[in-house]
C-alpha cells in the first residue's frame, strides 16, 4: 500500500483543472450572496489570484534576458539574427492578416449582432479605454514604433517588465558579448546561464501555486459577473469561440502541417500552459514554461528566445481573430451596413492598431475603440460588451499562446535549425512519463 500511494502523483494539468473547476464552484456560490461576495473578493481571492500573477511576472524579464544572451552570445551572429527576424515579422503579418480576415468572415456570415435587443444588454463606463485610445492614436506610426522599442532606461524598462525594450537591449548586449575576447566572453555567458537555469527552477517552484492562484482567478470571473450575464449576448461569445477553434485547427493547423509538425501534439505539449493562460487571461503567466518546453521540443534557444516574447506583442493571434468579429458586432447592433471596400479598409486598420496598441494596459478595448472611430461606428456599442470581455479573453489569449508556441518551430524550422531528433526524443519521454506531465 505504501508503494501504491507513492506511485500515485496527480499531474500539474489535473491540479490545474480541478482549481479551475473549484474556483467556478466557489464563484457560483458567492454569486448568490452578493452581501459577502464584496469582502471575500477583495480580502482573499483577488489577492490570491494577484499573487500568482506577480511571482510569474517577477521571473519574465530574467529569464528573456538572461536565455538571449545566452543565445546570441553562445550560438548566435549577427546575420543570422537579422534573418531570423525579418522571418519571424513576416509570419507574424501574414498569420495575423489571415486571422482578422478570418473574423471578418465569421462576423458577416454568423451575424452575432443582429436582432439583438440593445435594452437588455448591461453597460459598463469605458471611458479610461477611450482615453487610452485617443494617446495611442497619437502615437502610431513605424517611427513611433521603433522609439517604442528603444528603452530610455534599460533598467526602468525591465521594473516596468516591457519585454520588447528589454528584447531590444538583449540582442544588442548578446552581439556585444560576442565580440569580445574568449577569455573575457566564456565566464560571463556560463553565469547568465546559470542564472537562466536557476530562473527556470524557481519558475517550476512558482507552478506548484497554479491550481490554487487559478481557482482565486476564476472565482473572482464567476462571483462578479455570472454566467447569467453571458446570455444576452450569448451568440458573440459562440462566435468568438468558434472562430478561436477553427483558426486553431484549420489555420495553425495547416501551418504546422506545412513545416513538418502536428497541431495536436502542439497542444498535448503544452496543456498546461493553456489551462492557466485561459483562467488567468495573461499570456505572460506561461511565457517561460512556454519558452523552455518548445527549446526542449527541439527549438534552439536564440529563435526560441527571440520568436515567442517578440510574439507577445506582434502575433496576436486571439485578439487579430476577434477584432473583425468585435468591429462587426456593433455595427450589427446599430443596423449598420459595412460594404466590401470599408471592410477592406478595416483590416488594413486593424493591422497597424493591433501593433501599436499591443503594450497599452486593456489593449483590446484600445484597438476597438480606434477601429470603431476610424470606421465612424458608435464608440458607445463598445460598453454593452465591455461587462463579458473577461470570457471573451480567456479564449483570445489560449489562442496567442498556441499561435506563439508554434510560431517558434516555424521559423525553427524555416531556419533549418529545428532538432528532430531532440524533438522525438521530447515526445517520447512525454509519452513513457505520467501522462498529467
């Protein structure tokens, strides 16, 4: 018997769902006592589900530095960082393009807005978002964008956990280090990698804490809006979602069909990581589990590094998908007819705002808001769906992950630097290990 109990281990994806489905349990039961709901919210489980978030946060930016220059610095040139970049943009434009083009299409055929009574739905103040928009409005444009990029200060960038001013310094201190003398070079790439290793360790001792920061997470969605809210606009959120599923499996699918990888193994690997981007609606959550298991599916860490933070903000696949979808949504509300041309030029709006917007705080709302302006539709529209955004962006940002994942073996593998054989080796010890793993 005490062997049997010893050998009996529940996997990180089985703690991680059983928290999901205690946090929806607890949320529906605090949903009916709106008289404690407040105080237990605001003293126990946001603070719990905060405190997951930040020991991840806390992590990120050591292990994107330290890992890139180990990268560049160790494997790395100079060319091959250039090439591999313009590779990794032009994917990102290309995958991004096709999902707006994607919603749009679900959008026009599925019609969520249509006969949609605007009096039942809630409405919620979107005002700092509008705000938000009018200052990124401002400050679009390619130059913008690259004096975004720039830090002022290395250091303040990476309090503020900006990943790509801190991407941006990293390459350039990893092409530094390694044009300096052997001697000089070797000890300081063997402590950062040291550090990056030991960045992984406390990132595993961090994940110990999932099942528990994802039950707080989800309780608080639950307890505050309810699944009663998502009825009035219950034909949005089936949209969205099956639009996310048919990217998935149709558009990443035939991508990874194309470059020698299947879909569905991607997704085995990394259910864990979907399980927690989708509670806690933060792709930053998984961004170094993300990072090490695709490096150990045969991804060389200076693409791996530089493909999946750089992604964070360039490929958004979730949010590219609902943008159409969204946009279209309150034009229905509001009877509006949008025509072939304007639709045309929607995408190329999209296009541009999804990038510059990417690092506001509530982004989604900010591209909204500055696609619904630039297409003259109601910025009010906006509010009656800003209430069940939270179940709209569990699904968008599961979708940035899995896009972001495979993203790294595409260009692994248009490189010709992808390992097959550490890749099989990868699968294997997944399928002798416990299958929860």
């Amino acid at each position: 018997m005490p062997a049997l109990r010893g050998s009996f281990r529940l996997g990180l994806a089985w703690q991680i769902a059983l928290g999901l489905v205690v946090g929806i349990i607890i949320g529906v039961i605090l949903s009916h006592y709106p008289e404690t709901r407040s105080s237990i919210i605001t003293d126990y489980l946001q603070p719990a589900g905060d405190l997951f978030i930040r020991m991840i946060k806390m992590v990120v930016v050591p292990i994107v530095f330290t890992s890139m220059v180990v990268g560049i610095a160790g494997v790395g040139d100079g060319k091959s960082l250039g090439r591999i970049g313009l590779k990794t943009i032009v994917y990102f434009e290309v995958i991004t393009t096709i999902a707006i083009v994607l919603g749009l299409v679900f959008g026009n055929i599925m019609q969520p807005g249509a006969g949609t009574d605007i009096s039942q739905l809630g409405h919620a103040d979107v005002s700092k978002f509008q705000q938000a928009a009018a200052g990124a409005a401002q400050s679009h444009g390619f130059m913008s964008l690259i004096l975004g990029i720039i830090p002022e200060n290395i250091l303040a960038s990476m309090s503020r956990g900006e990943l790509l001013p801190v991407l941006f310094f990293s390459v350039l201190f990893g092409l530094g280090l390694q044009s300096v003398p052997k001697d000089i070079r070797e000890p300081v790439i063997a402590t950062l990698r040291g550090v990056s290793d030991a960045m992984f360790k406390v990132t595993g001792m961090v994940m110990r804490y999932a099942p528990i920061g994802v039950a707080a997470l989800i309780a608080v969605t639950v307890a505050n809006f309810g699944f009663s809210s998502l009825l009035p606009l219950l034909k949005l959120v089936t949209v969205t979602y099956l639009a996310i599923i048919v990217f998935t499996l149709v558009v990443l699918g035939v991508t990874a069909r194309m470059f020698g990888f299947n879909i569905f193994t991607l997704l085995r690997i990394i259910k864990n990581e979907l399980l927690i981007a989708f509670t806690t609606c933060s792709s930053a959550t998984v961004l170094p589990q993300l990072m090490k298991k695709m490096e150990d599916y045969g991804s060389p860490k200076a693409i791996t590094t530089f493909v999946v933070p750089t992604g964070y903000v360039f490929n958004l696949d979730g949010a590219s998908v609902y943008l159409g979808i969204g946009t279209l949504f309150v034009a229905q509300l509001y009877g509006i007819e949008l025509g072939l041309q304007e639709q045309i030029v929607l995408v190329l709006t999209m296009v541009i705002t999804s990038k510059g917007a990417a690092g506001v705080p509530g982004f989604m709302f900010v591209i909204l808001l500055a696609t619904l302006s630039s297409a003259g539709l109601p910025l009010e529209g906006l509010a009656f769906i800003a209430g069940i955004d939270r179940f709209l962006d569990m699904g968008r940002t599961a979708l940035n992950v899995v896009g972001n994942a495979l993203a790294a073996l595409v260009i692994s593998k248009w490189e010709g630097e992808y390992d097959e054989e550490k890749g099989r080796a990868y699968l294997k010890s997944l399928s002798s290990s416990n299958p929860s793993n």
